[in-house]
C-alpha cells in the first residue's frame, strides 16, 4: 500500500460512522462521539429515536453554564466506542456500550482541577428530540447528523 492510499483509508475511517447493534437494536455514533440514531427492532415495524445533529443540541454532550453563558465540550476519541473532553478542569468520559442486552453509554466526570468546580449548571444533553406540537407528531420523526 502507497503512503497515499494509506493516509487515504486512515481519513475515510476517522470520519465514519460506528454502528452497534444486535437482532433488537442498532445504534449508530457520529465520528464525533454524538449518538445519530438509534433504531429498536420489531417485527412489524421499527421505532426510531430521532436526535438533534445540530451543534449544542446533539448529544451525548457535557455542557457547564458560567457566567450566564453555555459552553458545549468537543469530544475526542480516545478509543474504539469511547470518547473524552473537558471544560474548566473537569475530565469527561464516555463510553458506549452493549447492557443487559440494550444500548447504553456510560458518563463519568472528575475534577482534576485544585479548584472547587462551581459553575451556575453543569449536565449532560442527551441530543434526544423530544419537541412535538401535536400528536403524533414525533412518530417517523426522522433526525440527520
């Protein structure tokens, strides 16, 4: 393999999407750590989470107000189905995985600042659209990355 080719497939790998999935479920994350959809399998028919693709709403995503003002982290991969960030000295991680037979992820935070952390609000989004102006509206609701 060229040095071209291989530098070529390394890009085309970091930005696609990563799929889990079993009969039940399938899950896919964005090359940017967020959940992008989240499909439970049926045999009459499927029934599909739709999640926000947009900037500080997409989710998985920590977040800390201060000063009046939200500020989103950026993940960054730090291994397969685990992602990290940190805002004002505090570590993030997240991690997908396979629970009981269900789709789930795991949030751990810790302060690795010598500073007491006392933001106004600190959380975490989970990008899931749950707006509806009337029923059923969020059926078939359908969301991009």
């Amino acid at each position: 393999m060229t040095i071209a080719a291989a530098l070529l497939a390394a890009a085309i790998q970091a930005h696609a999407q990563d799929i889990m999935q079993t009969e039940k479920w399938e899950m896919q994350i964005s090359e940017i750590g967020h959940m992008s959809r989240l499909v439970f399998k049926d045999k009459e028919k499927n029934d599909t989470i739709p999640f926000f693709g947009t900037a500080g709403k997409a989710g998985p995503s920590f977040y800390v107000r201060s000063g009046g003002k939200d500020t989103v982290a950026t993940w960054r991969q730090a291994g397969k189905r685990t992602w990290t960030s940190s805002l004002f000295g505090i570590a993030c991680t997240l991690e997908y995985m396979e629970h009981t037979g269900n789709p789930a992820f795991k949030v751990t935070m810790e302060n690795r600042s010598h500073v007491t952390f006392q933001p106004q609000k600190a959380g975490l989004k989970t990008g899931i659209d749950t707006y509806m102006d009337k029923y059923p509206d969020w059926f078939g609701k359908i969301s991009r990355p």
